[in-house]
C-alpha cells in the first residue's frame, strides 16, 4: 500500500448515482483521500486548491478491484471513473482499465476528466480502452481557458485541442464533449465561434452544453437555460449539440445506509428531486435522521437547493 491509509476504502465507491447522461452510474473516486488536480476550476464542487502534475497519495489497483467486486451488480449501466480531483492523474490507470475490464462483464466503462493530461502517451492509449470517454473542453481562447480552468503551469489549451481531434479519429467508443458555461466568461458569441471550428474537426457522439447548477468552489455564476439555448443555436446545426438537463431521470429505488448517504452527497451534492429518484423508503428515513441530526445540510443555487454534508458548508470559498 502507498501513503493512503485503509481506511479510505469505505468512499473508494460511490453511488451508485443516476446520472443525467451515463444512465445507473457506480463511482469509483481514484483520489478518495483529497483533491488532487491539475486544474482548479472556478465551477469545481470541490474546494480550491493548488494545482498538481502527479498524484502524491494513491491507492492500489488490488484495493480498487476489491472494493468494485463488493458493489458491481447487473442493474449499474456504467462503472464511472472520476476521483476528488482528475482521475487520469492515477499512476496505475492503464492497469486499472485492464483489470475493470476483466470483471464488468456487460457493465460499460466510464472517465471524465479534463483533457489535459491526453499529451500522456500512456494516459491516451489507456482512455482507448475505454467504453465511454467524456471530455471537457470550455474554452479555446488561451486567455479566457486560464480564467475558467485555471491549469497547472505548461498546460496550453493549443495542445489539449490537437489531441483532442486526433483522439476523436482513434477512439472506437463513445465519445462525449462537455462545455460548462461560466456568466461573462466564454458565453459570448466570439468564444463559441471559436468553440464551433474547433469542434467541427472532433467526431463526438454527443456534445453537452451546461452551465454551473451546484454550489461552485469560487464566486462565480451560470447562465440562463434560456441563455444556453441561445448558445445553442450559434453552433453548426450538424454538430451533436445536447443542453445538459437534470430531467428525465427514471426512478430507481435504492437502499444506503447512513454512512453511504453521507459518503455519497459529499461526492455529489442531491436535490430533492434526487433523493426522490434515488433512495427508496427506509433510506429516505435514514436521510432525515440525518438532516434532523443536522449532518446533512442544505445549500441553495439560484433556485436549486441542494444537499450535502453539514461538515462541507464552510470548505468552499466564499
């Protein structure tokens, strides 16, 4: 084991969430001890820190596996890989894609990550083997990309975009583009022109527009739907374009215990609407148990009120 400790098993595995695009998704968090990341994104759910090129504390792919084993079962659509952080930072990932693969069965395989680290030889070939790859990609003016993802130093957005086309034209799975709109940043009409050519040379399955609707690590704001249909409309009508929307989820009842409620809302803050469509009747009971104990509390976004655990109320910065 390296300088993770085991007691980092139990948030290892997350979920599983019903994600608005990926369908019943079982998360596993590669950098469940801390953020870890090569950006510092201004939307980011996580708290702000410094930037990193590498993992400094990780965890064995045994332990992963282990973990998975315990959760993986016919009703997940998608095993997703994502950490507190960016998931492709994990030293062992070709090798943990390798060993997923051995046991999913029908289960679909999943990253998201930022992009950044496709300049990785090891890292593109890994993500090749991957059933479903989601990329982000919200800027391409170098200006406006430092401002929004605040990348560590020596990330140029130029070389993200090449290897992102050229990624396109390899990749034999599906192949998802996400663009998140930041108010008074890159929702002007110039950047997604820019936006548009860039995008007209990658062959994405499905390109999803969204804008910020969870609480931000920085003082920033989304758009409109409004405003993003807008936006919408400005990119070439033979572009997959798709506005991000948190409709449509089917019901799927699921039982979490207190711990795993806990664990899960720190990974991903949940609407009501979400706990409706995720949690079935006992583990509804355990959710106000826990909100009238006041370890869940609850934030509001624009018009959203989300829920997440009352010791993260204060991590963000204001």
């Amino acid at each position: 084991m390296s300088v993770t400790e085991s007691v980092e098993k139990n948030n290892i595995i997350f979920g599983p969430l019903n994600s608005r695009r990926f369908g019943m998704s079982l998360g596993i968090d590669l950098s469940p001890s801390h953020k870890q990341c090569n950006f510092d994104c201004l939307y980011c759910e996580l708290a702000p820190s410094a930037t990193v090129a590498k993992q400094e504390s990780t965890i064995q792919v045994k332990e992963i596996i282990n973990e998975l084993k315990k959760h993986l079962h016919e009703k997940i659509d998608v095993i997703t890989l994502t950490a507190n952080g960016e998931p492709t930072l994990y030293p062992y990932l070709d090798e943990l894609i390798d060993a997923i693969n051995m046991i999913k069965g029908d289960t679909q395989t999943l990253i998201l990550t930022n992009s950044a680290t496709l300049m990785d030889t090891k890292v593109y070939n890994a993500l090749l083997k991957l059933d479903q790859v989601k990329l982000s990609l919200d800027a391409v003016s170098p200006d406006i990309f430092k401002k929004i993802d605040r990348p560590h130093k020596s990330i140029q957005i130029e070389d993200i975009v090449a290897k992102v086309q050229k990624f396109s034209k390899e990749y034999k799975g599906k192949l998802f583009i996400e663009i998140l709109f930041v108010h008074g940043l890159n929702d002007t009409k110039e950047e997604v022109s820019k936006l548009n050519e860039a995008l007209r040379s990658i062959n994405a399955s499905r390109i999803d527009l969204g804008t910020i609707d969870r609480p931000p690590a920085y003082p920033v704001t989304g758009i409109s739907y409004k405003e993003l249909h807008k936006l919408a409309q400005l990119f070439d009508a033979d572009l997959p374009v798709h506005i991000a929307s948190r409709q449509h989820a089917e019901a799927n009842r699921t039982s979490y215990l207190e711990e795993d409620i806990i664990n899960t809302l720190d990974k991903r803050p949940l609407t009501q609407e979400d706990i409706t469509l995720l949690f079935d009747d006992e583990s509804k009971k355990r959710f106000q148990k826990l909100l009238h104990e006041k370890k869940i509390a609850s934030k509001k976004l624009g018009n959203i009120e989300f829920y997440i655990p009352a010791k993260n109320l204060h991590r963000k910065k204001r």
